[in-house]
C-alpha cells in the first residue's frame, strides 16, 4: 500500500543544514496498524509529512497504492490526497469559523459531491464518532476529545484507504485518547482502513500491528 | 460550496468585528469617492431627461484662430495660436448648416434675460435661449400645451417663445397660456408652447424661454475684424448624429467646410482644434487650451479615479495580509483535504468580494449622505459655471435620478476592481505556501 525507498529529507537555510531524515526504506501493507515512534525531532512527522504528500522529499521516492507521487503537480497531488488519504492531527486542525458538520464535509466539498450528499456522509461519519448531537456546534464549543473525534469524522469521511495520524491522543487526557485509540482501531479492524500513526505513548503503539522506531532521521528496527 | 462559503464569511464577520468594520469601511470610502466622481461624469454626460440623445450629440462650442507663419530659418512652418471665443450666428449659418452627415444642428446661445409680464407687471430676470427650430429634434421637451416655433418662424424673425412652466405660473400663474404676451428684455414675444421644467444640471438644454435667435439682437452679435470677420461671436451649435460613432465623419466634413473660410491669403485662420466634441470631451473643454490640454485634463482625472482605487486596494490588501496569516492552519488543512491552489484563491476571492460588496452597499448609501451635502457644487458643470452662479440656485438632484441599473452596475465593477488588485497577491502567495509551514503557522 505504501512504499518508501532511499528517502531523504534535508531542510536548509542560508546558515544551515538539517538532515531530518536519511535514506528510509520502508513497506507498509494494506490493512495494517503501523506506529512510528522515536523520541522527538527524530524525523517522525517528517515521515509521515512525506507519505500524506504534504512534503516533498529531497531525494528518494514515495509509492502510494501503486502510484509513484513524485511527479504529480498541484492539482494531481490535491486529487489524490482527498481520494486516498485521511489526516488526523495532534492538534485537531478544525477550522474554527466553520461548524462542525461543514469540517466533516470539507473533504467532500474539494470532490464536489452535492450538498445532500455531503451531509448525508457528514451526519453518517459523526454518528459513528458520536457526536450527531454536536454538528451545529463550533470547534470553540467542543472539548478536546470531542474535537478529535470530529478530526477523524473528517479523516474518514470521503473513505480514503489510508488514514494518517501524527500523535492523535497528544493532546488529550488518557480516557479520552483511550476513546480516540479504540475509533482507530475500530476503523482498521472494521473498514479495513491502512492507519499510520506517529506516537510517543508506548502503550498505545504496542496496540498496533507494527511498530517502526527512529532515531536521528534513520530507521533503527 | 457557495452556501458553506457564505456561512464562513457571516461566521468570519462575526469573529473578526474590527477587521470587519475596518474592511468595509475602507471599501466604502474607496466607492463612494469613485461613485461621486461617475455621478458627476453622468450627470454631465449621460443620456438623462430631456437630454436622452446625449451619446449622439456633439458640439461645437469655440471658435479657434491661429495664423500661420515661418519660423525664423524660414523653412518650418508654424501656427501661432492668436485666439478663441464662441462663434457667430453668421459663420455657423454659412459653414455648419450646410453639413450633411448630421441628423439636426442647432445654433444656440444661453444667457440672462429680464422677462415681464406687462399685464400683471410682474418682472423676473431668467435663463434664456435663443436657438433654432432644430433645438427641439435634438432635445426631449415635453409640451405641456402649445408647440415649438417652427424653421419657417426663425426665418421670418416671429416673436415666438417657448417657456416653462414655472416661468409661466410665475408670470401668469397658470400653464394654459399660448398666445399670451411676455416681454424678453423689452420686446414683446408670443407664447407658442409651455414645456416641463427642465433642471439646470442638464446645463445643456436648460433655460426658462427659448425664443428665436434671429429676433434677438444679442446672439446676432459678430466680430468684425478684417480677418476674422464673422468668426468670433456669442452662439455655438449643437448637432445630433445619426450613431455615436459619426464624429470623425462630422469632423471631417466640418474641416471640409472650413477650408472654404481659411483663403490662403488671409493673415488668420479658423481651426476646429478637434471639434466637434462629444459630451465628455466638452466638459473638459475650458477657454482657449488646444485639444492637447484638454485630453491630458481627461488623463488627471482618470489617474486620479485609477489612484483612488488602487490607494485603498494596496490598504485593503495588507488587511488580507494580516487575515490570511491568521488563517494559515486553516489554509493547510484545506490543501491536506484536497483544496487545490486554483480553489483556495476562488475561494478568497469571493469571500472578499461578498465583504466589499457590503462595503459597495454602505459606500452606495455614504455616497447618497455626501451627494446630499455636496450636490450644489457637483451639479454646477464647467459649462453653467457662471449662469448658476448668476441664477442663484440650482435645482433639485434626486439621487436616484442617476443611482440606477448604470450606477449600481459601476458599483459592482468597482468593487470587482477592487477585489481583484487586493485579494489577488496575497491570495497567489499564501495559496501557494507549503502545507506543512500553513499547519505549522510558520
């Protein structure tokens, strides 16, 4: 489902040079529960920037159900991103001025599904994440569980086969990111659905299928 | 999507109340400076009232003389500018009315004239014209009673005059008076037709009486120079093309015409100096400047417009700025979820268009507030400049008079402008930041 060969990341300035990560090799299968962990500035979300395609890396190449991305352009990358993937992030990323049915349908909005449609989608996804009774309500309005959990509504609403999540529970207190470990779960065990997940909880990555260790920018299992 | 946009920017309004209020009032200001400066140009060259043919009218309002002469190599020839005044009824009569491209030309002249009603020695010093019968094709008078005089009538010299209906309920306190008598600065006219006010914006056609100018010894006025004989005097002429784009046809044959009157022998030549001018370029055509001057007078006042738009573009563009950097995550998040480069700037752009069309709205009302305050001094055109002052008064604008289909459709460019060169750059540039710096807000 995912394949990572010879990447490289280097971010550089006019002072300096910082090599996030260096020649990764790495296959994740489809249907897997994959978590990449390592302590922090090791390249983690580096990695995970480069498969959701939110980055571009140095060198090295990244294949996504069997499409080589490197060379899409803006709109091919935008097209594929809403089809394919599904982002959750540690910081929920819900756009505040809009209210929390409208964030669900975002990714539907960019597919031009019909307005019916969307919210048929929108109130189906936040059922299962309950929080059917929130969809007129604003990010301000929400608690941080219930903020995250409309953060996965949107990962999955549009059905992507890969759902991308850099620290999902790093923000939240442990009986809310124990409810937000379980929607994963549910979602890979039930859907079928690829996750990666970037975490520093041990507890939690020993959960998943996989576990993918890095230090300084290189894979070290 | 439009619907979750316009939720957004009734939610964004809310959220950001000073940058809202700061938005909109910047945008109105910028419309309301710009939509006096349109009502102005409208309302001196638009196709309004009586004056409903304006797009095809075109006049010729000042004789030009120049006499030609070597420079002191002897070999470039040169014309030395010598002056410039109205014209003579003799020369428009001998020249000008023999011009065949024109539907209608009409010999005009506008003054003061005391106007008394011997019977009920009632005395009122009014705007008079002297013009001809082609006046009334060129001009949309509604006849309340009666009719104008007639070719055959200026002809014959017939004292016969055409008033309004102030004027006759001020001297005869009633409109129903054909063939009642009014004295015009002592000599005794008839009225053949009573009209409908016309406003004293329309600087044109506007008058209390219109009366033939062969009966009034004032506008049969002409210079007498041995040169320029017949040139110089007190009319000008208005003529009514068949389509707007006949000037240069008009033109040509008016040069035409005018060669007969320059003789190679005389010391002074007549020039049109690029009549005959349409409404706009009349507006701008002020004592003896070559058309040059009065071209670069129409080039100021469109920089002038260019810069009060552009001015609070370049403001409102630095408030986007400043919005878009706040908005950054949300920027990020979109690209994460699909928006393409191409969406997110279609996106900004009608978000700001909805707040500058609010702007437009207020902008549209702050320009009626201001229109009301100032409206004497806009009304009074170049051309009326002396006669309202001497009149005293100038009539009354509704201001929806001139906010029509017209008004509103300019309202909607502006802001459509204003838009475009405020939202563009910062919506190019932070569409196009990386998604990972937008989600990290660097």
């Amino acid at each position: 489902m995912i394949t990572v060969k010879d990447l490289s990341k280097v971010y550089r300035t006019d002072e300096i040079e910082t090599l996030a990560l260096e020649h990764v090799n790495l296959s994740i299968r489809e249907g897997e529960f994959v978590s990449i962990m390592g302590p922090s500035g090791c390249g983690k979300s580096t990695l995970l920037n480069m498969i959701g395609l939110l980055d571009a890396p140095t060198t090295g190449t990244v294949e996504i159900d069997g499409q080589d991305v490197s060379g899409m352009n803006d709109r091919r990358l935008a097209a594929f991103r809403n089809r394919t993937l599904g982002f959750v992030f540690q910081s929920f990323h819900l756009i505040p001025s809009l209210n929390v049915l409208d964030n669900v349908e975002l990714p539907l909005l960019y597919r031009h599904v019909p307005a019916r449609e969307r919210r048929a989608a929108a109130e189906e996804v936040l059922s299962r994440v309950g929080l059917t009774h929130r969809m007129k309500h604003f990010p301000s309005q929400l608690s941080g569980g219930q903020c995250q959990r409309v953060a996965i509504a949107r990962a999955i609403v549009g059905e992507p086969k890969i759902i991308l999540a850099d620290e999902p529970t790093g923000n939240l207190d442990s009986t809310m990111g124990a409810e937000v470990m379980n929607i994963l779960h549910a979602l890979n065990r039930e859907d079928g659905r690829t996750i990666v997940m970037v975490t520093h909880n041990e507890e939690q990555a020993r959960q998943t299928s996989r576990i993918i260790r890095f230090f300084d920018g290189h894979q070290i299992n | 999507m439009w619907k979750v946009y316009l939720r957004q920017i009734r939610r964004l309004l809310r959220e950001n109340k000073f940058f809202s209020v700061v938005y909109i009032l910047g945008t109105a200001l910028s419309v309301t400076m710009i939509m006096l400066i349109l009502i102005t140009y409208y309302i001196n060259t638009g196709n309004i009232g009586v004056v409903d043919k304006r797009d095809r009218m075109f006049f010729v309002t000042r004789s030009y003389t120049v006499k030609p002469g070597k420079d002191i190599s002897g070999n470039n020839f040169y014309k030395a500018f010598q002056g410039s005044a109205p014209l003579s009824h003799k020369m428009l009569e001998k020249y000008m009315y023999p011009l065949q491209v024109p539907e209608a030309k009409s010999i005009v002249g506008q003054t003061q004239s005391a106007v008394y009603n011997k019977n009920k020695q009632v005395y009122e010093e009014k705007s008079v014209a002297c013009v001809d019968a082609d006046y009334w094709k060129i001009f949309s008078m509604r006849f309340l009673v009666g009719r104008p005089f007639t070719e055959a009538e200026v002809k014959s010299k017939a004292p016969q005059v055409v008033i309004d209906e102030s004027t006759a309920r001020a001297l005869f306190g009633k409109i129903d008076v054909v063939g009642y008598p009014v004295e015009i600065n002592w000599k005794e006219y008839r009225v053949c037709g009573v009209v409908e006010d016309v406003p004293s914006y329309l600087s044109d056609a506007y008058a209390h009486l219109w009366y033939p100018y062969t009966t009034e010894s004032r506008c049969l006025f002409s210079s007498d120079s041995e040169d320029l004989k017949d040139v110089y005097g007190p009319m000008k002429m208005y003529v009514l093309a068949h389509d707007r784009g006949d000037q240069e046809r008009i033109r040509q044959e008016m040069e035409h015409q005018i060669q007969q009157m320059n003789a190679p022998a005389k010391r002074s030549q007549f020039v049109l100096n690029h009549q005959p001018d349409t409404a706009l370029e009349s507006v701008f055509r002020m004592s003896s400047d070559p058309y040059e001057k009065i071209y670069s007078r129409m080039q100021i006042v469109f920089i002038i417009i260019v810069v009060l738009l552009v001015l609070p573009a370049i403001n409102l563009s630095g408030l986007i700025v400043a919005r878009m950097k706040k908005r950054a995550g949300e920027i990020g998040v979109r690209k994460a979820f699909g928006a393409s480069v191409g969406e997110l700037m279609r996106q900004f752009f009608w978000e700001n268009f909805v707040q500058m069309l609010i702007g437009g709205v207020v902008g549209l009302c702050l320009s009626y507030g201001i229109f009301q305050l100032v409206r004497e001094t806009l009304l009074v055109s170049y051309r009326t400049m002396n006669m309202a002052a001497k009149v005293g008064h100038v009539d009354m604008l509704n201001f929806f008079h001139v906010v029509n289909m017209h008004t509103i459709c300019y309202v909607l460019g502006i802001c459509f402008l204003l838009n475009l060169i405020s939202t563009l750059v910062p919506a190019w540039r932070y569409a196009r930041i990386p998604i990972v710096d937008a989600l990290n807000r660097r």
